[in-house]
C-alpha cells in the first residue's frame, strides 16, 4: 500500500493524547535543590504534532480535560498558541483526590550529569479516555484525516485507553485513514499486562502504515528480534537494526514505512544521533552524527513529526527521514519537549550542518 497522500483532508494530522505539565528547573540544574520552576503543557503525542502544527499544517488533538482546572486552561492555551486545534471531554474532578493532569517533573542534565525525571501520573485524566466521548463519524468521514499518530505511551496507559487505541485504529483503517504507530515502550505501564498489551500492541501495527520504535520498542512490545538495548557503539549496529526491521516487516505486512532513530550518549549534551527508515523495498540511513544537546527530552518525538511531515507534504522518502532527523536534532535545541520550527529552512540548516547566522 502507497503510503504517499494526495486527496485533501480537513485535519492532516490526528493525534490521541494525554495532556499534562512538565515542571523543569532552571539553567538545567537538579530538581531537588532548586528552587524555581518553569512549567510547560506536554505530552509525546503533541511533541510529535508540534513539527507539522508549526509548519502550518492543520493538527487536532483528541484529549480529556479537568472540568474548571486552571491547569487545564494553561493547556488549552498552550495548544492554541501552538497552532493545533483540540477537542475532548470535560471531566469533573471529583474533590481532592480526584482527576487532574500528569505532573512530569524532570531536568536538563548537564555535561557528566545525566537528566532525571519523575513522573507523577496518580489519578491522571486521560486514563479515562473512552471513543463514545468523540464522533468519530464526523472526525473521520465527514472532516477527513490524512494521518492518525498513536503512541504506545497512551495505549498502554490504562485498560480504558488500550480499548480507546484500538477503536481508533478500527475506525482509521474503515475510512483508509493513515496509521502510525510509535510503539513507546515503558516497562512501568506494562507490569502485570504482558499478554493484555502485547494482543493491543499487535493488533494495532498489524494494521499500521508507519511503524517507529527502537531496539526495546519492537523487542519488548511485538516480541521482534533485535539487538540489545542500550548499545554504546550504534556504528557498529546498523546490520542489527536493519535485521530488526526486517523481521518486523515480514511480521506486519501491512505496514510500509518502519523508522528508528540511533541514539549514543557521549554526555548529557553531546550525542551520536542517527536513523534508520525502511520504505517499500528501499533503506535510508542517516548516519550518526554528533549532536550538541539542550535538553534531550522530546528528541526522538521530533524525529516522528519530521518524519510525517516530510510524508504529508508528499516529498521523495529520503527527504522524510532527512527532515525526520534534523527535526529531532532541533527538538534537543529547545528547553521544552517540542520544537518549535519558525520555517522549514530552519530545519534543513540542521541537515546540512549549516549553524551560521542567518540575517
């Protein structure tokens, strides 16, 4: 199946998210013994829509809001300003101890000190993301959407929301809606629901178009044989990955383009940075190079946007994982966890190791 896209759509991307706040230190010290704070609206999902949404493609967010929560009004304002349009049910918290909106508190890192995160997920709302919350009918029939993004930060991260993927892969695969899947594996979601996740995960990329992941990702999610996590000498390992991919591709069919990125960590702001793209019959690589990094979170959801931008503009497949990288590359430029491209020749500058003033 092509996966290049012509007809015109209202939404060129849809993505399912959970939104919360990252809480962040300043000048890239630790967090505890600091002492103030900035805070931004995030989620991988969005970090990935960021690309596109700044390029001024039309994005829309699928999400759960805290009925009244300020914090929620911060969110919906940050999505605004970031140029994606967004729906979603409003829940009501429920006293004290109900709803609200992940905290992710994390930090920079510098030099020999790594970043370190924590993430506060307790009674968060997007667990209760349900599909009879959003008319699906009208989203995918009558507006159009060229591409669907799922992450498998969100599948995973309730039974409630494992279903909700899956009605929406079902309903983008009836309309020949677009599927990407980037497989995101966290250890913590998947304790105790192996067998539970690893059926949703494989039913999902079974119908997928793109499918994204690193080494973990597609070892540990769709039981795809790979090397090992966590290997310091990517160079040496592009057989490995290719092999990856590989079985990944005689595993799920359906899908045409297969993605991941490389990623060596010299320090907390210097790394090796690569990737790997399989399309139809051909394979791209971008070489690792040397990456001089801000902050790294939201790096490999930047390479995602590049990467599906570069597909919904309809360019030659090189281009999408030159763009996908570059997009990545410029993510760990920013302190928040999405990049914010003014134009795509800022991202094409990347590519081409052109870092000199542009006046």
């Amino acid at each position: 199946m092509s996966i290049h896209l012509k007809k015109e759509f209202a939404w060129s991307l849809l993505v399912p998210t959970s939104m919360g706040v990252r809480i962040s230190p300043l000048a890239g010290q630790p967090v505890h013994c600091s002492t103030t704070f900035s805070m931004q609206a995030t989620s991988a999902e969005t970090n990935v829509a960021n690309i596109p949404a700044s390029l001024g493609l039309p994005v829309k967010v699928l999400t759960n809001f805290v009925k009244d929560s300020p914090v929620a009004l911060f969110i919906k304002n940050s999505l605004a300003g970031r140029r994606m349009a967004y729906e979603g049910k409003e829940v009501e918290q429920g006293g004290p101890w109900g709803f609200r909106h992940q905290f992710n508190i994390a930090d920079s890192g510098f030099g020999s000190r790594g970043p370190r995160v924590h993430n506060d997920r307790a009674g968060e709302v997007g667990r209760s993301l349900n599909v009879n919350d959003f008319d699906l009918a009208r989203i995918f029939e009558k507006e159009g959407v060229q591409i669907m993004h799922l992450s498998g930060l969100i599948a995973a991260l309730s039974p409630e929301t494992g279903a909700f993927c899956l009605e929406l892969a079902r309903a983008a695969r009836r309309t020949d809606t677009r599927i990407s899947f980037d497989l995101n594996f966290r250890a913590s979601f998947w304790k105790g629901r192996e067998e539970e996740l690893h059926g949703i995960f494989t039913e999902i990329a079974g119908v997928s178009d793109i499918l994204v992941g690193n080494e973990e990702d597609f070892q540990l999610c769709l039981g795809i044989e790979g090397p090992a996590a966590g290997g310091n000498s990517i160079g040496s390992q592009l057989g490995s990955f290719k092999m990856m991919i590989t079985h990944a591709k005689e595993a799920f069919p359906n899908a045409s383009v297969f993605a991941t990125t490389l990623r060596q960590v010299v320090s907390a702001n210097q790394h090796l940075w690569g990737a790997i793209m399989h399309e139809g019959n051909t394979w791209h690589v971008a070489e690792p190079r040397e990456i001089t990094v801000l902050d790294r979170i939201g790096g490999g959801d930047g390479f995602v946007g590049g990467l599906l931008y570069g597909i919904l503009r309809d360019w030659e497949p090189e281009k999408w994982l030159q763009f996908g990288w570059a997009s990545g590359a410029l993510a760990t430029t920013f302190l928040t966890d999405y990049a914010q491209p003014a134009d795509e020749e800022m991202v094409w500058s990347i590519w081409k190791g052109n870092a000199r003033v542009s006046r």
